[in-house]
C-alpha cells in the first residue's frame, strides 16, 4: 500500500498533541540500527567547521564602564538603613566597601598617569588606603559615592581617549598585567562588590550580561595554565577542556595540544564566582573527567587574582 | 546510575530523572559549543534516529537525516525543552518527520520497500540506558501485544507502517474517525502502562 504523502494526517502530526511521543520513541526502540561508522566521523567534521557562535566579548573599557554604571545604579536604589550594613566577607560596612573601590579606583588612575597614588602598601589590595577609608566613614555615603564615581569616571574617559594604549603594561599589585587586562580585573571585582552590596542589603544578585562574563570568564580560563605553577610548582599543566554552561560560556581548550587530560565542566557565573573568591572550588558543582588533581590545582589557580 | 541485576527492580521514574537531568548536562554543553558532548549524545542515540530514519526512507538518505539530526541539534540545541520530554523523544521526533519530509519531497513509498532495508539491532553504548531501552521496547511490544486486536492492528500499520489514518481506515475496513480513535486509545494506554509501572523486577 502506498503511504499517502500529501494532505498528511497521521500519527506524527497528531502525536504531541496527543501526548504519545514518549510511547513512539519507545517503540523506535525496536527499530535501533548502528548508522555506518562514517557518519559520526562526518557530522564531528562539519561541527568543527561551524563552531558555536558565543556572545562576543566586550572590549575591556567597555566592560570597565558597564560595570561602573552598574554599580552606580544600585547604589541610587539603597536607602538610609543599607549603608551600614555589612558587606560580607568583609568587616566594612557598605559604605566602607565604596571607600575602599575608590582609593582601588584611585590606585588604577594612577597607574594610568591620571592622578596620585593613594598612600600606603600598592602590594596589600585590602590594606591600601586605610587612612583615605577612615576619613571617607567621617562623611557621607553620598560624598564617598561621588568621589568614587568621579575617578571611575575618568578612567572610562581615559579609555575613550587618544592616549589609551591597551597594550601598555600596568602592574597591579604586583601582577604583570597590560592596560586591558588590568581594566578587565577591574570590571570583575565591581561585578563581585555589587554582588556582594546586593546580598548585604538583602537585593536579589544581578547577573551580568552574556558579553560581560564572556569577556571575564575569557580572561581568567586562558590566564590558568600560567597560574597553575603559583598554587602547585610540581603540578605540570597538560591539555584540558574546560566548558562553562550558561549564557556567556563556552568551551576552552587550554594548556596546548595533544591528547586530552581533563575536563571540567560547570556553570560560568558559578565559576566566576570561584574566581572571584565567592565560592570555594571544594564547593563548586561541577563535572571532571580525567586528571582530577589537575582540575583542583587549575581551580585553586583561579582564584589567584583575588584577594 | 546503578547497574540491572537478576532480581532487583528497576525504578523507572528514579532512571528517567537521572536520564534526563545527564541529557540536560550534556545539551547544556553543547550549547557551550563542547563537541564532545554532541559525540556522546550521538554515541548514545545514533542507532535510534538512524533506525527510525531507515524504517522511513533507503539506507543512504537514513544515514543523511541521522547525520541532520545531530547537526540541527548543535545549531539549536535550544530548541530541545527538557520539561516537555526527553531528548531520546525528541530527537526521535524530530527524525521521524525529517523522513517523512524526504518523503514528501521525492515521492511515494511502499512501507513495505522500506523495511526491507532494516539491519540488526544495534548496542547501545550507555549500559543502564540501553538496559532501560531494552526493558522499556520489551515491556511496549508485550504491552502492544495485549491491546485489544483493533488497536493493536490500527497502531501497527499507523506507526511501523508509517500509514496514514485514512489509509488505516481503508486497511481495517473502518472510518477513519474511528481508525483514529483506536490509534489514540491503544497509545494512550500503551503509556499508561509504562508509566503506572513504576519497578520492573529485572528477568
């Protein structure tokens, strides 16, 4: 009998609506038969040659001002009672964790040529400043805001000018970074600090957008195989996946060619929050597959920017 | 997930969520561009897409559309909702109607030339799943086999004939009304015993 092909109503068409997919693919079961081995071959060869097309990251200064205006607009949204609230993991009050961004923001300027560098250790991230902090606590949130959007303010003006140069070298705290990978570190502490001014108000967290991790998870993945030695000298690195979900991942092949090592797999804010020192690596949800150490080490390793 | 022994059961709803969430992960990665990932997917549902494609169509085109499934998934694999179903239904879906596109592109075919071309079953990498598969097909065909003679017939030559319901009716000597009905019905209780049947004891 011929199947009639045309004006087709049949059990595909009706089978959703119906609710019997689930029982046809079980009866497809029957039908199960090996495809030529060529065909697996052939389909991985076409997905290499139309690799995913992942959120195209932001170019560093942007992702700088994006975080600033980010952290801006919620600091308009607290009241009265939040500023003193503490910031966690932190013993400032939010208040002092503005304080805090602007002599980091003012050390950043610094290195830029844009103004004095803040007194104190530029090797102590957390301990620089102090003085300039305190006297911050004697006045407002409001002026603390201000100072701090002021020279925020400048370095994005900086990076919008002739005399940006992306590649110049900026040393931060002792990390050999470039101008762009410096402003990237940047944009990623203002990601946490937000976070963290959320929960300590009692805010919902607000995720970043897609280019934004993009860029930042970028950064810290093709950073690892160079920091890995800094957490384990005996630790040799070797070739390893790391695939991070979510919208803003994608999949990294790091530490050179050659036969796969490892594989790690989870969620990119997940992670950047690994990086940035919100989650313990021991806690991070995640898939390993292969040399479990070298994973623990290259997630220890992440964290090695943050302080 | 555990490994089938002689005499344990099997618990359908604890394996299908485990199934599913492993899929989920694993479309997750492929949406992270991870072709690893597609590989693993392909490893495991391969020999399913391409048997259904091949009930469908010749040898050669089958191997087309399985290869389609998988290369359409990588381009979207959004377009899978795991609350909807799993991904083994849904790529099986999706290879059903690639064949019957190929058919509807190049002409008529009898179901019977078709089958003609059916190979050997295949195995199936994943060992608790090709369990699951193969417990679950047994306890379908034994289910399929215990419907009534009409609704077994009207599924029969509706989903392994790939007939359409008018042509059903005209085989079975019915209206096409009630040709339908008895499709509806048989498969409506063929998954009510599946899912009511929630342990299996292993044979």
């Amino acid at each position: 009998m011929n199947r009639d092909i045309d004006g087709l109503d049949d059990l595909d068409s009706r089978a959703s609506e119906w609710g019997v997919a689930p029982v046809l693919a079980a009866l497809a079961e029957s039908d199960a038969t090996s495809p030529p081995a060529s065909i697996r071959s052939r389909l991985l060869e076409r997905v290499a040659a139309s690799p995913r097309a992942h959120a195209e990251p932001m170019p560093p200064g942007e992702l700088y001002a994006s975080r600033v205006a980010a952290l801006q607009s919620l600091l308009a949204e607290l009241d009265d009672d939040d500023w003193g609230c503490v910031a966690s993991p932190y013993e400032w009050t939010v208040h002092g964790l503005i304080a805090h961004l602007l002599v980091i923001e003012q050390y950043s300027a610094a290195l830029l040529g844009l103004g004095a560098m803040p007194l104190g250790d530029a090797g102590d991230h957390l301990a620089l400043g102090a003085d300039a902090i305190a006297a911050e606590l004697e006045g407002s949130p409001q002026a603390t805001v201000e100072h701090w959007s002021a020279v925020a303010q400048s370095i994005v003006d900086h990076v919008g000018s002739d005399r940006f140069d992306p590649d110049a070298p900026m040393s931060m705290h002792g990390w050999p970074f470039s101008v762009s990978s410096g402003l990237v570190a940047r944009a990623f502490e203002l990601w946490t600090h937000t976070d963290d001014i959320c929960r300590a108000t009692g805010r919902d967290t607000r995720s970043a957008g897609p280019r934004e991790l993009r860029t930042m998870s970028s950064f810290s993945v093709s950073s690892l195989p160079f920091l890995l030695p800094s957490v384990d000298p005996d630790l040799p690195m070797a070739p390893t996946r790391v695939v991070l979900t979510g919208s803003g991942g994608g999949t990294f092949d790091i530490g050179g060619r050659g036969e796969r090592a490892a594989l790690v797999v989870t969620d990119v804010v997940d992670y950047c929050r690994v990086v940035a020192r919100r989650i313990d690596p021991g806690e991070l949800e995640r898939t390993v597959e292969g040399d479990t150490r070298l994973v623990a080490g290259l997630l220890e390793a992440s964290r090695a920017f943050a302080v | 997930m555990c490994s089938p022994r002689r005499g344990r059961a099997l618990d359908f709803a604890a394996v299908f969520e485990t199934t599913i969430d492993w899929e989920r992960q694993l479309v997750a990665r492929v949406e992270a561009g991870d072709d690893a990932a597609l590989a693993t997917i392909y490893d495991q549902y391969g020999a399913l897409v391409h048997g259904i494609a091949l009930r469908l169509v010749g040898s050669d085109t089958a191997a087309d559309i399985c290869q389609e499934v998988f290369v359409s998934l990588w381009n979207q694999p959004d377009r899978w909702d795991p609350s909807r179903g799993s991904l083994r239904t849904f790529l099986a879906m999706i290879a059903r109607r690639r064949a019957i596109d190929h058919l509807r592109s190049s002409g008529r075919r009898t179901a019977n030339e078709q089958r003609a071309h059916r190979a050997a079953p295949a195995i199936v990498p994943n060992v608790d799943e090709a369990a699951l598969a193969l417990v679950a097909g047994d306890g379908i065909r034994a289910a399929l086999a215990g419907l009534p003679d009409p609704q077994r017939r009207a599924i029969e030559l509706a989903y392994f004939n790939g007939l359409t319901f008018r042509q059903v009716a005209e085989a079975t000597g019915s209206t096409e009304g009630t040709a339908k009905s008895r499709i509806r019905l048989g498969l409506r209780r063929l998954g009510e015993q599946l899912s009511i049947t929630e342990s299996v004891a292993w044979q």
